[in-house]
C-alpha cells in the first residue's frame, strides 16, 4: 500500500491507496517531487464544473478518488510488460503525464484510475521519460512541466525581435512565459500583476517594466516604447501601420480579463490565451474587429517543449528557483492549497511525498 493525497467529496484526505501496477509500456516510479499547480486548486472545488465546460450538454457525476499532481519528478522503480528499459530503475525521470490504460487515454493527476504525483507512486507511459541531468535538484526538476507551458505559449506567438511583449497575471503560468521570453533574448517584456510578491519574482525572472494595476494601466506603456496601432487611424494607416507590435499574454483566467485587454491593446496587437478560465465570458467581436486583434489559444506543450525546458533549466538558462516558496510532505497539501489561495502567502509549494 502507498500513502495519498485524495480528493473526496471536494476535500483533500491523506489516504492508503493500493500500489498501482504497470501495464504494457508503462514503468512504475517513487515519486520525488511535485508541484502544486494553479489548475489543482480550481479542480478542488470545480473539478465537474470543469469537466462539464470540456464536455458542454453532458451531465458530470461527481468525481471521487482523484489524486492530483501533474508536474513531477520521480525515480524509476520497475518496468512494466513490453517495455525497452532504455533507462535502467534508480533513474531520476521528469514526464508529460500522458498514459495510455485498458480505458483509453488518461492524464496523470486528473484521472479516476491513474494516480498523480500527490502520492508515493505513480505509472508513467515510459516513451515519455526523459532523464533528469545529473545535479539538477529534484523540485527544481519538477518545474518543467509548469515552465513548458510558457515554453508553448511562447513558441505559439509571433513574438521576436520587433514585438512588445506583455505578460498579465504573474502567477506561475505568467513567470513561465516571462523565462520562456527572456530564455529567447526578446524585450522589452511589461509584467502586470496586482501581488507585490509576484511583482518581485517577475522582476527576477526577466521582466523589464513591472506594473501595478491598481496603480497605472499596463497600456500607458504602448506609445512610449514605439507599438504600432496606438496613434489613431489615418488613411495611410488604415491597412498598416507602423512601430512594434503588440503581444500579450494573457494568463489570469478571469471573466472579464479578455474584454478588458481588447480595450486597452493597441491596433494590429496579438493575444495569446494561456490563461485557464473555466466560467462563461464575453467580449465585444466588434472592437477586436476595428482593431484588427488575432486571438490564440494555448494549451500545455509538445514534447520537444517539454524537453527543451528541462534543458533550459538543467543549464541554467532559466532559473526557478525564484518560484518555489515551500515544501511540503504529503500531510501539508491541504494546508498549502489553503495559502496558495494568497499570493502573498506562496507563490509554487512542491510536495515531497518521500517527507
């Protein structure tokens, strides 16, 4: 038997689970190392309301007996039937949590059947094991699946040499995007957030102009630093304009974020989505129309992301350990889900199921 933090009942219980058992291409691991994610926390007391949004006109039961935990580190233990073992047991292993069951695909920390990294094991599809450089600290390992996520949202924009780039929202998602900009030499990068704590990490992570929103808007900053679309139409700039463009990462999640961002962007500006909202919202097409505005949504990583994160941080292109405010053994996840709730608080708590 293993020990588990377990969603019942929209609460977290420190429960024994059965050892899970590795099919065919799956390896077993002991987990090292998990981060506790932004999606964990709405998934505590949303985790229908989610999967109904996912799956809209289809009733969602009440789901039972979730262990959460997607952005891991762990040590493989054994190998499972039909399986290379390319890399040998006592490996330290980082992965995207996708695993292939006798049920269909299932995503490692939101599946009813495979258990996430709030537990001492886990069974991970092993193709998508990548081997954890030498010296590189478990829990730091254990940020490259959050770091991926701004590696993609990045790679999905148009920014680069000529773009202003904006990061709303400086939770982890939003300091991803920030390393993942300043991993690539693009600037200026403008952070906008309402926590003087996220404020100081974003500052450290990269960001070159640094915002409080409650005191300026981000968007006085378009005209000073050269965008394009922020003088207002004139013939000749009808169809084009010149200066920088604008791109914007929104990674809030918040009704009402969206609409406020079309306000403020200037002409021809670029939003990028990675922000998870899971509540119905609205916008004016209209004025996304008049200002020529491209939308895209993100969403998590390809492999060569993943990979290529985990590179950037085992070499220290990135460093995060700017993020990571605590440590926790599996008995003090209730309790750090409670203070991530403030960002004053905490910032990204790693859950050590070995404590």
């Amino acid at each position: 038997m293993m020990k588990a933090v377990v969603r019942r009942n929209r609460q977290l219980h420190v429960e024994d689970r059965p050892d899970p058992e590795p099919g065919e291409g799956q390896v077993i691991t002991r987990n090292l190392s998990c981060g506790i994610c932004g999606s964990d926390l709405h998934a505590l007391h949303g985790l229908e309301e989610m999967a109904a949004v996912g799956k809209p006109g289809i009733e969602i039961p009440e789901i039972q007996g979730i262990i959460f935990g997607h952005e891991f580190c762990g040590e493989i233990l054994d190998h499972g039937p039909g399986t290379e073992k390319r890399l040998k047991a006592g490996t330290r292993i980082v992965a995207p949590g996708y695993v292939n069951t006798k049920i269909g695909f299932q995503t490692a920390g939101f599946s009813p059947v495979v258990p996430g990294g709030f537990a001492e094991q886990m069974i991970l599809t092993e193709k998508l094991l990548l081997p954890v450089p030498n010296g590189l600290a478990d829990m730091h390992a254990a940020m490259t699946e959050p770091f991926a996520v701004g590696e993609h949202a990045v790679a999905e924009s148009d920014a680069g040499p000529d773009t202003i780039n904006m990061v709303i929202g400086c939770g982890p998602v939003g300091l991803a995007v920030i390393a993942s900009l300043r991993a690539r030499g693009l600037g200026p990068i403008i952070a906008s957030d309402y926590s003087p704590a996220r404020r100081a990490i974003a500052e450290k992570m990269g960001a070159d102009i640094i915002i409080d929103p409650a005191v300026e808007s981000p968007h006085d900053k378009w005209a000073e630093l050269g965008a394009k679309g922020v003088l207002p139409r004139s013939m000749e700039r009808l169809f084009d304009a010149p200066g920088k463009r604008a791109i914007v990462f929104e990674c809030v999640g918040v009704p009402g974020v969206l609409q406020s961002l079309i306000a403020g962007v200037p002409g021809w500006s670029q939003i990028i989505v990675a922000g998870v909202c899971s509540q119905t919202d609205k916008f004016e097409p209209l004025m996304c129309i008049n200002k020529k505005i491209e939308f895209k949504f993100v969403y998590a990583y390809n492999f060569e992301e993943f990979s290529q994160t985990l590179h950037n941080i085992a070499e220290g292109v990135i460093d995060v350990s700017h993020l990571i405010t605590d440590e926790v053994p599996l008995e003090g996840v209730a309790k750090a889900f409670e203070e991530l709730a403030n960002p004053e608080l905490q910032c990204k708590v790693v859950v050590n199921p070995t404590l």
